[in-house]
C-alpha cells in the first residue's frame, strides 16, 4: 500500500469526495481524511492503475490546488473498499 500526503489548497474543495469518486470507479482500497496541518493524507492500493497516472489524475483534475505530494509505502492496511475517514 502507498500513503500519500497532498499539500496544497485540498481542503474544504470538495478534494476527499473527488479522490472517494475516483478511487471507487477504478476499484481501489484504502481511505483518504484531512490532516490537522492542511494536507490530505490518502492511503491506498491501487489495483489497476499506475500510480503516477494516479498522481498526475489527482494533480491535473483535482478540484483544489494541489502543490505536491510525499510518498510512503506502508504495510497493507487491510480495507475492503475506499472510504473518507473523519
């Protein structure tokens, strides 16, 4: 799985609701929340699709402004579906 912590203009855009709509059209795993900071920290497992075409999705289409992203990989988290954690 790969966390990706997005900074830019992402809350309060409509950002989660956006990568909640993507994730689940391309039948990823995982969620996506705010941070306390302003960034959108978006664990997930994509199945089919490339990350960077993931990024560059996010990136390009994203409702907000979207400055950058930091990359992790994280153990598997174990989710069933995509969800928004609050």
């Amino acid at each position: 799985m790969k966390k990706v912590i997005v900074s830019g203009d992402v809350q309060g855009v409509g950002f989660r609701y956006f990568v909640l709509k993507h994730c689940r059209r391309m039948n990823c795993r995982g969620w996506v929340r705010n941070l306390f900071d302003g960034t959108v920290e978006i664990v997930l497992d994509l199945k089919d699709e490339p990350l960077d075409d993931f990024l560059d999705y996010v990136k390009k289409e994203s409702p907000g402004y979207v400055y950058g992203y930091n990359l992790e990989d994280i153990p598997d988290q174990n989710c069933k579906s995509f969800e928004i954690h609050f």
